[in-house]
C-alpha cells in the first residue's frame, strides 16, 4: 500500500506552527506547546512559528502567514481559532503544504450546523489541494524518530508500540504513563474528529510500518464500518491489536459525539468485530497499558499453571482469588516442589509450602531467588508471578536495603529463568513508596521485565495473552 | 449481651509482653513492636515485658516469667515460641490473666498433628482458667481509646469503623491504608485461628459497642456456620457491615486453609447468606476500604442519577461508560441546565454542554465552584462526582495553584451544596503527583467529602450504598 502521503505527516522536512502567541511563553498548551514539544524532541528540519503579528520567540522568526515563509513547508500545526480555519487552508494550499493538523477545536463535534459546515468545507478544500488532514480536534501526532511530539515530556526514545487515540487528552496520559511501565511509542496519533485521516488510515500505516510491532487503539466510534471492520481485519492479521472502546454506554455515547463526534455503535456489534478480527478487547486505560506491557516483555508461557509468591498469609488467599478469577491455574506443587521449599523454609511455623508460597516469615532471611528458582523449575508451573509487599514502610528496617535485596533477588531470579516471570507492585499510598514503587519498576522494566500494579490485572493480561495466542493459532 | 471477658482484653489494666528481646531493639517484628506499638498508642497502664533472661528495655525492667511481675497482670501479649506456649498459658491461669493474644504462630495453620494438638491444649487450658484467647497466629488488638496497638505508625484517634480481620498481614494494610482516606478504628482485631475468641464474638461485640458506626470484615473461613449466621443476622441488622469474604478460588480456599486454618465453605452459600443477612459484599481491600468511606463520609442520594464533572474530553467518556457500568444513571441534563452551564461556559469550542460535563478547555478559566453548584441544583441530579485531572503535572503553569483553586472550588461547593458529592483522585503514576493527591485526599476528608481512586470504585461504592438503604427499607 502507498503510504507516501502520510510518511510526510510522519516525517516532514519542516513544520509551521499556525497561532504561536508571543506573550505565551509561560502558558501551557496551544501553539507554545507545540514549539516546545518539537524543539524538545529534537526536531531536525526548520521549525516556522506564525503569527499575523510576527516577532520572535525562542530564538525563532515568527512569520506573519505560512505564505510568507521563504522555504517549503511540509507539515502545519494548526492552533489558530476555527473561524481562520479556511483562510488558513487556502493559504497553506497556495504554499503547497502536504499536511496539517488541526488542534483546533469547534468542528462538527459542537454538533452544531457551523460546526459541521465549517468541518465539511476545511477537508473539501483539503482534497482538492492534496493535503492530508489529521484532526480537527485533537494533539496530533507523537513520532520520537521524527522528532514530533505534543507535550514536551514525552520520550525522545522510539520503541514498538504504535497508539492510535481518538482522545487527545488519554493520549497523553497513556504516553506519559505508559512511559513508566517501560513502553515506548513508534507512533502515536490523537485524531480527534478524523474528517480526513481516520482511524482506518492510521491501522493501515501502522501495520504496514516496520518500527510498529504492537498497536494499540482508544476509539469512541467511526464513520465507515466497513472500511474500518476491512483494515482492522487487516491489521489484527499481521501484529496484535490491543482494542479500548470507549462510549459503550448510552451516556458514554453521546459523550463520545460530543467529544469527537463519533457514532459509537452498538456494543454487541462492536463485541462481535473484535472477536472476529482477533483483536484484544480492553476496558480501561490501566488495561491497554498493561496489554501492551504484556505484548512487549512477556514471552509466551506454555500454559496457565502459574506459580504465585508473595508476602503475608491474607494477601496470599487474595491473590489466589485473583488468579482464579482471571481464569488462570494455581496449581498444588508435585511433592519435590515441596521438599525443595521445605529445604529452602525449614519448617517454620506460619510457612505455606504449597502454592500460592507465602514468605511472611522468611523473605527477609530467605529473599526471592532460591525460591523463585524452584518455583520455575516446578514440572508443573508454566509462568511465576511475583508480588512485592504492600509497602516499604511495612518491612523491617533497615527497609530501604530490604526491598533492594528483594529487587536485587527478582532480577537475578530473571536472567536465570527459562519460564516467564512477572512481576505485581501495588500502588502504594504512601508518600514515601511511591519513589521505591517507580524505582523497583524502572529497573524490572529495563531488566525486561513485564510489571504490573495488581496481580488481578498481571492474570487478566495473561489470560488475555494466552487467549490470543491459542486464537492466532486455530486461525492459522 | 454480657462482654466483660472481652472488655477486659480491649481495656487491660496492665499489659504483659511475653518474648521481648532486649537484643531487638532495632528490629520490626515480634515483643519490641508490640512494646513500641503500646509505647507510641500512649497506652495508660503498666507495661511489663518478659524475657528470662531479665534485663531492662525502653527504661522498662524485664521480669523472667509473668508470675514474677508484682503487681495484678490482665492482658498478655505472647510473642514466644508455640513450644513454650502451654507453659506461658500456666503461668498466666496462676496470675490471674484474663486475656492472652497469641501473636505466636504455629498452631493448627500448619496441618500437622503437633500443630493442632498445642492449640487444642492451650485452648483447654485456657477455657480451664476463664482465660480469652485471641489467636494464635495473628497480629492482636488495635484500640486506639485502650491504648493498644499492633504496629507503631498507627493512629491515635479513634473512630467510628471497626475491623475484625483474619490475616494480620491485611489487618495492618487495612488500618495503615484506610487512614490515608480518613478513617479512623473504633478497634480492630486481626483473629488468626480464632480458636477460642472468633468472628462471631467480635461480631457481636462489635454490633453492641457504641463506640463502632461500622463494620468490617475479612474472612478466610469458619468453624461453626450456624453460630457465625446468626451473629452475622444480628450485626447486620443493627449496623453496616461489609464483608471480603477471601478464599473464594478452589486453591484460595487451600491457602486459607494454610494460612489460618480456616473452611472456607462454598462462593454460594457465602453468596447466599450474605445477602439474606444484609451484609455489603466487596470483593478486594480496596473496595472494603471504599465502602468504609461511604458509610462513614457519603450521606444518602435521594437516587442513582449522578451528574459527572472531569477534565477531558476522553476521560468524560470513560467516566459516563464506569457510572453507567456499575449501575448508576448518568441523564441528561434539563434545559435550564444547559443554559446556566452555557451561561458560565460561552460556547467555547470543545466544551459539553451535557452530563457528564467536560471541562478540557474552561477549567482553568472557570474552576469547578460555580459548575457544581448548577450541577447539585439541576432538577434530575441525586448526586454529583468530581473527577481530578489525572496528574497535576499535567496541568498548565503554574501546576501546584492550579491545583489548589480547583480543589479549593470543590471544598467550598461542599460546604454549600445540600446534594451528595463525591470526589475521585486518581491513583497518580508520576512521584511529583503523589504528595499532592495525598495532601488534596486529606484536606477532602477533613472538610467531610468521600474521596475515591476511580470512578468506577465511586460508582461501584454509590451503588452497594443504594442497595443497602433499598434493602434495608425493604425489610423495615
């Protein structure tokens, strides 16, 4: 498929940023925004600010139209007011733009006549110029190789997960929290009303695309049906897709079309695509996170028996119960599992030598290599899940060097371990965890390691990894 | 009801610590944190330790044996090995101890013959001399009035909610993690074993004392059905109680079995008698938490129709999509709703003039304060939720103001408003965020609002607090 006019939106030679205001410096969002997110990301061609009052702002020329640009433009960013929408089209297209996006808001999802008018007639003049349109809308599009973003903290790295998100405003949170679960995006794409380049157009790019190895969708509705059924298909065929849709309620649906003017759909049909296709269904922004947490660290176990480890008696039947739910085994260890524990435990009291494997007692003594290793080399244990306690502040002092010591334990027990490893830290509500919590993440994530905040929430992406690998295969 | 024999346990007089070791006084567990628990909880009478060996500890003399302390001994803490334990029980029918707490594991949790042999000996021994036992295996009381405490960061101020917890692992998350939104215990008892004080004592205990609003519990499993059903029936007739009934899963139940020696019976009688009885059934720590707040903090909605405020266009559809998912009602709003709000807002691209309101591009601008007022005063609202932004860095400069007035507006919406509100904070992913939702968590609860972590935990919280009134009523 030829995908050259998008590759221009993707990676432009130079990019005007239409409605930078000078007196802005200090604000937040809107064209300043934008400047900041490209300088910050690097950005290598010519970045043109624009202002019918020209001036100078971070060092650049600000022009007063695109047209008065001396070079070429490939790509604008639009944050100018949706009643110059038009004006600024007609300019861009005289300048021979190839693509703009619309930060703009007040199209059709207003849901008013104007609105949609105004809408209609800014993507007619789009088509008739040749220019690609990504929104109105919505943040755009976040492409750390080509050095665009929309919020000036994102990553500068690449990685494999492609984003595309109706809402600009899950966009950066999933980004920004995705980021400290270890993801990085090749591309993510907000696409608010999608009256040009929708979320059809984007699955296509994204499949096609050979940084992208896993995609993820957050989508309110879409127009056409059958192209999107036809390109989602597609897709699923090629790389896992992970699915959040949003509006399934009554109430959520006309919020949908409010927000991005979307026509939800109904949630049976919706249900029905998805299956078909061999797309992963989520239902919540924590889900799609840990969906493509799972695509991109955890390898494949050969089955559900999982081995749990964790810390205090209660916490332990809990986590059981979860896994449970999730529709994963726990099996009872074979008895030289046990013996091995034994070996490892003594025979203290208060000490499960069976699965789910409490350390209450021990993990301070024992820690968690020896017995993630046995664990592991159960005949019956397929992957192991691992659950740090529920707070720093909860262990035995000296805390700091105990939770180091498990940390150091899980990360040691990983690169020796044929089996798939995962590991569960709680959100911790505790001022002084929540440094820990993101540290002991940090290094999980960059030892490879799949982590996860609620061990209901490891099993359910299990389950659903599990569940799209047997589907792949009865398809194939 | 007479409960002098328990009173006795939750106001000893004097209290022993059986097993302190004047060597750990660096360390978390064992005699030393229940020495230090007692000393931080500022319990009022005489505190004596126990230890062969003598000695002195925190400026306390340690006496050899409970029978050597001069003066009358009333409640025992034992920290001491299982095999010394039916020797510390004749000690203590020879001093006239009325109650010994057997933070001592080893007992019948371990599924051996020995195990279950001591406790029953013990328990005899105990029944022989009118002693109560709490335990074994388990953390012991938490009575902030009393004095007493089982860890020493817990707090000093006594409320309305009490816990009887099973797992002491989970009975001190509970209380440490509770706090943070705002409850406060009457007492809490972490019960183990329970082969002597059991569920059902604490039960009915718990529903005649007038210092305890609300109940709550975690259970693994029970010993005597009939008995627990109806001390369950009276209880929950006489005040909310809510119970995480744990071990649920096939292999839950083993665990439990493990960890407290406890039959779990069957998820459908559970199921059953729960509801027969009146109980609030949570299914995680999380929602027995988020069900204490309710009760203790959210006053009754005429209904289930509920107005929702957020900051995102996404997000606010997300949000409708939890309401409506959990039960709740999400309508929309009348007209002369829609005009106020139009009024406060201009007709500002982006902004949803409807339930649930959007507030991405005013909220800066335009705070929260006059939003919920025409929200609590529209026609068809019983209840309104405020959802923060998920992370104040993401928030336009300066953050940490921004912040402030918004939650400033909703405090003093609160103090206006006559309609229930509710506010949800999200568990935030970036360490600068944490200090901030825990500080807006704090200042809520002070000013008397239920504080939540997502809106589908409210929305979830609201329903069971509906259903509970409904029943209730039914049944009046």
């Amino acid at each position: 498929m030829d995908h050259s006019d998008l590759d221009s939106i993707f990676n432009p030679r130079s990019v005007a940023v239409a409605g930078v205001s000078t007196k802005s410096e200090g604000a937040g969002f809107g064209g300043i925004n934008y400047l900041n997110s490209l300088l910050h990301c690097g950005f290598k061609g010519k970045i043109y600010p624009v202002n019918p009052k020209g001036g100078e702002i971070k060092g650049l020329k600000v022009y007063p139209n695109v047209k008065d640009i001396p070079e070429p433009v490939d790509y604008v960013i639009s944050c100018i007011p949706a009643s110059a929408a038009l004006e600024l089209m007609r300019d861009c297209a005289a300048k021979g733009v190839k693509g703009i996006h619309f930060y703009t808001s007040g199209f059709s999802e207003t849901a008013t006549k104007e609105g949609d008018q105004l809408e209609k007639a800014a993507c007619s003049l789009a088509r008739q110029s040749g220019i690609r349109v990504i929104g109105p809308n919505c943040m755009g599009v976040y492409h750390p190789k080509g050095g665009l973003a929309f919020v000036s903290d994102s990553s500068n790295e690449s990685g494999s997960v492609g984003l595309i998100c109706q809402s600009g405003g899950n966009a950066i949170y999933l980004i920004r929290a995705a980021a400290q679960r270890g993801i990085r995006f090749s591309k993510a794409i907000s696409y608010g009303n999608a009256c040009d380049v929708n979320e059809s157009d984007l699955l296509e790019y994204l499949a096609d695309d050979p940084d992208t190895k896993i995609i993820t969708a957050y989508i309110e509705g879409v127009n056409n049906g059958q192209r999107f059924k036809q390109a989602l298909n597609k897709t699923a065929s090629t790389k896992p897709v992970v699915v959040l849709k949003a509006g399934t309620s009554e109430i959520g649906a006309v919020a949908a079309a409010s927000h991005t003017g979307s026509l939800s759909g109904s949630e049976r049909i919706w249900d029905g695509l998805l299956h078909q296709v061999g797309a992963v269904r989520v239902y919540s922004l924590e889900e799609l996170i840990d969906m493509a947490v799972t695509f991109s660290y955890l390898s494949l176990p050969a089955g559900r028996r999982t081995a749990v480890l964790g810390v205090g008696g209660g916490t332990t039947v809990l986590l059981a119960d979860d896994c449970a739910g999730a529709g994963l085994i726990v099996p009872r260890f074979p008895p030289v599992t046990r013996k091995e524990l034994s070996n490892l435990l003594g025979s203290e009291a208060g000490t499960i030598l069976n699965n789910p494997v409490d350390l209450s007692a021990d993990a301070w003594r024992v820690g968690f290599y020896d017995i993630l290793k046995v664990l592991a080399n159960s005949d019956n244990i397929d992957l192991t899940m691992v659950h740090f306690p529920f707070s720093i502040t909860s262990l035995p002092p000296p805390r700091a060097e105990t939770w180091e010591f498990l940390l150091q334990d899980v990360l040691r027990a990983y690169r020796e371990l044929t089996k798939p490893l995962v590991v569960v830290i709680h959100f911790l509500v505790f001022e002084e965890d929540c440094k820990w919590m993101l540290k002991a993440q940090r290094k999980c994530y960059e030892a490879g390691i799949a982590v996860y905040h609620s061990i209901g929430g490891a099993a359910k992406a299990v389950d659903r990894l599990l569940r799209y690998r047997e589907l792949r295969q009865s398809r194939s």
